[in-house]
C-alpha cells in the first residue's frame, strides 16, 4: 500500500531525516524565451494583452496549419546548451507529446523527446558562505530542450483552482511561446546541503539566462519556473528511492524551502513502513507544505513520436561556433573579475552572490555607485524590504538606477542615509525619481546659514547651561546642542555646519 504524509503535519525533524537518509535532487527549470515570436507561428510572444488575441490558426492548433520553427529560439537554446557545458546535437527532432488539457489546443504540446537540441553539460553553483563555506558542487545538466508553452486557465470561484470552480476560461495567448526546458541530473551527495544546493543552482541559473539576455526570467512572472524533484534512499545504500515531483515552485527561497519539505515528509513516509508514491505535488507558498497533484505519468503513456509536420534540427558546426563566440563571460571567471575590481572581501563577495544580489551591485556600480555602497543598500536596507515582502530583490520596484541615484545624493550631501531610507519608502510608493521624492517629501539636508543659525540660537536659548560649557571650553558639550537642532530641523540639517556655527557662537 502507498500512502502520502499530505497536509497531515507528519514530518520528521530535518536533522533526523539525515540520520537515517540520503536525498537525491533533481531540478527541472523551464525557461521562457523573450523572442518577439511564438516558437512555430508569427503571433507576438509578448507577455499579457487582451485574452486570445496573440492568437492564428497554427497556435490555435486548427486543422491544415503548419508549425515553422523559429530560428531566433534554436539560437537562445543553442546558447543556453553551450554555457551550461553541453553538447549541442548535430541533428535532433521535435517530437509529439500527447495528452489533453483545454489550455493546450492542438492536445499535444510540441517538444523533443529523445532527441534533444543540447545534453551532457552541467554547471559549479557555489554555495553562499553560511551553508557551505563558498563550497562548490559541480550539477551534472541532463538535457535543455525546446518546446512550447501552453495556454493559461483561470478557474473561476472561490478557490481559483479547479475543483470547486463554477467555470474555468481559457486564454492562449501564451500557447506556443518559445521554452527552453532544462533537466539535471540526479544530484546526489548533498545531504544536509540539499535544500541550498536547489536554491543556489536555480538562482545562479537564472544569473546565467540573464547575462545571455534570452529571457526576462522573472520568477513571479513565470519566466522561469523550477520544478523539484526529490527521493530520499536509505542512508549509506548507493540506491535511489521513489520520487516526487513539486510543480512550479516560483522563488528561490521556495525552492529551497519545499526540498527541505519534502525530505521531511519522504521521510515520515518511510519511517511508517509506506511506500512513497511517485507523483507530482503543488507547492503551497502560504503554508510552506506540497499536497498531492496527480499521480506521475510514465514517459509511455504521452505516446511520443516525432513531428511530422516540422523539419529536422540540424544546427551547422559552424553556426555552433559562431553562436560559442557570443557566449558571456564564464561566471566564476566574472566574480574573480568583480571581486578584484571592487575589493570585495572573499564574504562580502560570497554573501552578494548567496543572496542574489551580483548583477543588481553589478549594474548599481554602472550606473556610478561605489561597490561598497551599492553592496549595502542591496544587502541591508533592500534585502529586509524584499524579505518583507516576500520578493526577490530583482523584483523589487526599485531599479539599480534608483539606488545608484540615492547614493549620489548621500555623496553630493543632499541626504544622509536615514533620509536615504525614506526616498526608498517613496519609491516603493511609487512617488516618482530619487530627487522628485527629495523635493515632494523636502527631504533635503538644511545647509543654509540663515535657516541653520536660527535654529542654533534657539538651541542656545534653550539649553543654557549646555551653552556655558562650551563658552568654558567643554566643546564635547557641543554634541546636546546638535542633538537640539537635528530634532528640530527632523534630521534634516547638516551636522558639520552645525557644530561649526554652535562653536562660531559660543567661541
Ligand atoms: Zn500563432
Ligand atoms: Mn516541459
């Protein structure tokens, strides 16, 4: 009998589970490319628009329309192959996956089935420092294939899912937008790591499809959407267990959280004497928990076979090598490069790739910010905020740009740090630019002598015992008095001028 741990609560303690197991993960992370076209037809394959309006009669899947593959995608993919280490096939097909489901209209998704474009690569994810002491392990890439996308249902009544809808609507825009499908190998080894592996290899995959600039690969948006797969084997055994399948899993943070999750409830499965039943299970962001999807479908039963109505894939080794040329800087090369050109410590640097942030200090410091300063706002003030909200900091609504532009305000001396803060809140509020906020919010540092002396000398009206210090030559004592002023001008005044005219005064 097979029985499933569920939404029971039955878990066993993460360091239990080690005793007694070895996990074994296995990412699968499909990426939509950002070609201007669908992968078999011209239909836009920009994101959103009126529902079934990127819509003609091939992606529609209509009787008597032909696919003709886009070239722009077999380059993305041949790209993508080619930074990951793989082989790039000298010869593949498409081929036919069948099953119905009303978001996908021709009742089979076009995709490659033992014939992928790229296989046998992997990729070194480095772990961030806490986890794993900048250790590196190397993931084994099985395949990266390209198929389609499908349509999107929304089912509509008070769950949003399907059981319990009072009806479901179907938009195929996004049928048949170009995905690059990207398959590892088990991996296997990790142990406790398990859980920061699967983050760490999603987001530096990620950092990879951005810097080959072939997808926006925004998580929330689905761009890229990671699905996990995890077995636990008795410990020490060289086997491996039954697997379960956890379906888009759409944060880096989930990804590491729901491995974490599933070895736990693998876990109390096995201890009960079940058996772990293979299947696929939805993530559930608000309670941290997978629930039964549906039971997994072996290969056989999608009766694959090659597509008759396209041409075979047979990329010139030429082609190949133009397309290696184009390749970005290798990643490990590049955070030797940054590290040395911004003077990072081997943990500031560490810490900046573990919490997703390389790119983003990356292009702060484009965009004119010194490394150090760029570094602090992403990983302080930002870092909080997008764990606030429980976002990515690439999705928070703040551009490197932004944070480029409060900084050279600090450094012109226009604001200081705790008024930086606030320009933050403004832009979160979507109040506009850096200096629009400054000047909306008047938040910028008072270093007016007219405005700064008057409230120096009510300050010294006010406090005059503190003032006959100062005049006694106590210019310690100064401190009290800007205190004074700073809370009367709401932090806002320029401290150095102030404890010069408090000493000009009193002097
Ligand atoms: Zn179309
Ligand atoms: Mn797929």
């Amino acid at each position: 009998m097979t029985m499933t741990a569920d939404d029971k609560g039955a878990l066993v303690p993460f360091d239990e589970v080690l005793e007694r197991y070895d996990p074994a993960l296995g990412l699968e992370v499909h990426v939509e490319l950002n070609t201007a076209t669908k992968m078999f037809c011209g239909c836009p394959a920009a994101f959103g628009g009126e529902p079934n309006t990127h819509v003609c009669p091939t992606c529609l899947g209509l009787p008597g329309s032909m696919p003709v593959v886009n070239r722009k995608a077999v380059e993305s993919a041949i790209r993508i192959g080619l930074a990951l280490n793989c082989q790039i096939a000298e010869w593949c097909r498409f081929a036919r996956k069948n099953y119905f489901y009303p978001d996908m209209p021709k009742n089979f998704q076009t995709s490659q089935y033992d014939e992928p474009i790229c296989f046998d690569g992997w990729m070194d994810v480095t772990l961030p420092d806490q986890e794993g002491d900048g250790e590196t392990v190397r993931v084994g890439i099985e395949r990266a294939h390209m198929e389609e996308d499908t349509g999107k249902s929304t089912h509509v009544g008070t769950t949003g899912r399907i059981h319990g809808a009072d009806y479901s609507l179907v938009d195929y825009n996004r049928a048949g937008i170009p995905l690059i499908e990207i398959v590892t190998k088990p991996i296997l080894g990790t142990g406790a790591k398990a859980p920061a592996v699967a983050r760490a290899y999603v987001s530096q995959l990620r950092d990879l499809i951005v810097a080959l600039g072939v997808s926006e690969a925004r998580m929330d948006q689905g761009n890229l959407r990671a699905d996990v797969n995890l077995s636990l084997a008795p410990k020490g055994s060289g086997t491996l267990g039954t697997r379960t399948e956890t379906k888009n899993v759409n944060s880096f943070r989930s990804v590491e959280r729901a491995v974490r999750y599933e070895m736990q409830r693998h876990a109390a499965v096995l201890d009960s004497g079940s058996g772990v039943l293979q299947e696929t299970r939805h993530w559930h962001e608000d309670t941290g928990i997978t629930t039964s999807g549906r039971e997994k479908s072996d290969a056989e039963d999608y009766r694959y076979f090659p597509e008759p109505d396209l041409v075979p894939i047979a990329p010139s080794r030429t082609w190949v090598e133009e397309l290696r040329g184009t390749l970005p800087e290798n990643p490990t090369e590049k955070r030797a490069r940054l590290q040395e050109e911004w003077g990072f410590s081997d943990l500031e640097m560490r810490d900046t790739v573990g919490a997703g942030a390389l790119s983003l200090v990356e292009e702060t410091v484009a965009a004119g910010a010194a490394p150090q300063a760029a570094r602090k706002w992403w990983l302080g003030e930002l870092a909080r905020r997008a764990n606030d909200q429980g976002v990515e900091l690439a999705d928070l609504s703040v551009s490197p740009a932004d944070v480029a532009r409060v900084q050279a305000l600090v450094d012109e001396g226009a604001i200081n740090d705790k008024l930086a803060r606030q320009v933050f809140d403004g832009l979160f509020a979507g109040e506009g630019t850096p200096d629009a906020i400054v000047a909306a919010r008047g938040l910028a540092i008072v270093s007016d002598d007219g405005a700064l002396s008057a409230a120096v000398e009510a300050a010294i009206a006010a406090n005059p015992d503190v003032a006959d210090k100062i005049r006694d030559g106590k210019v310690a004592a100064a401190g009290a008095l800007i205190g004074a002023v700073m809370k009367e001008m709401r932090g806002q005044a320029d401290a150095a001028r102030v404890r010069e005219l408090i000493l000009e005064k009193l002097g």
